[in-house]
C-alpha cells in the first residue's frame, strides 16, 4: 500500500457547498482521472414532520477524525483525490448536509473510496444531530442505525490490493 492521496480536503462548515464546482475543483489539471464519483446526503423531510435538523460537532476533534478515515481510504485504494464536507449547524428539509467524492483512474476504486468514506461519516465521525419537529417539538438526539453500523463493519476485512 501507498501513502495517502496527494489531495485530500476535508471541511466541516455552516454555510452551503456547491458539488459541481466541488468536481471541477478536484478535476482540474488531472487528465489522467478516469472516475468520479460523489455522494451528495440531504436533509429528509422525514414524511413532512421535520422542521430542521440541527448538527453539532466537535471543532478540531471532527476534522482530525474525518481526516485520519480519508487517509485510510487513500492507502486502501489508488486515487487522486478525496473530497468530504459536512455541514453543520440549523439545516432544513432538501438542503445538503455532506458531499463525498473520489477521483481514480479506475471506476472501482473511486466507488469503494467514497462508498468507505462515506460508510464511516455516518458512523465514526463526532457529529451529533438532533430533530426540530414542525409541531414545534424537538425531538432526539439521533443516533448510528444498525444498518449504518452493519455497512461500515463490511470494511474490516482486508483492503483490496492496490496493484
């Protein structure tokens, strides 16, 4: 196995990103890229119940963490770049929350990085989220679903090799 990508960005922020400009950012100059793929996660509306999701985190604390599982994938998979933002603070129903992305030469490297990263976002990174009901409640802080924790032990086994 390799070192880590030469472009890793992690960014835990307030405000809004924009993924195609994400991709054209993490694309640009690189004629060799062959894939990219992205993940974009979205508020839910929960079935029109949820007025907000509020997300908190831990400054510095989240960003290490989200830093040391992009590195790991880098050294599971031959890519160029790793991209992760998460949001955080108030956000509505239909608003972006994270965007994940992977360029590769190969399609299968770049899903399996994404796919990783993504698997655990939602379950290792120190994020909490708690639900603002529209009937003016709040509901829970929310928590890892079992299949959220079932997606990410998949990856305990060894990597595939990079050759």
């Amino acid at each position: 196995m390799s070192g880590p990508v030469a472009d890793i960005v992690v960014r835990i922020q307030a405000e809004d990103f924009d993924p195609a400009a994400e991709v054209a950012r993490m694309t640009a100059g690189h004629a060799n890229i062959g894939a990219v793929v992205t993940f974009t996660g979205l508020c839910r509306d929960e079935d029109g119940t949820l007025d907000a999701l509020e997300l908190e985190h831990y400054p510095g604390m989240a960003e290490a963490e989200i830093r040391r599982i992009a590195e790991e994938a880098a050294g599971r998979w031959p890519l160029d770049g790793l991209t992760a933002i998460h949001r955080h603070g108030r956000i509505a129903p239909g608003a972006n929350i994270v965007f994940v992305a992977a360029t590769s030469r190969h399609r299968r490297a770049a899903f399996e990085a994404a796919e990783f990263l993504m698997d655990f976002l939602k379950t290792r990174a120190p994020f909490w989220k708690k639900t603002h009901m529209k009937d003016g409640s709040s509901g829970t802080w929310v928590d890892a679903r079992e299949a959220d924790l079932a997606d990410a032990d998949r990856w305990s086994v060894s990597p595939p090799d990079k050759g």
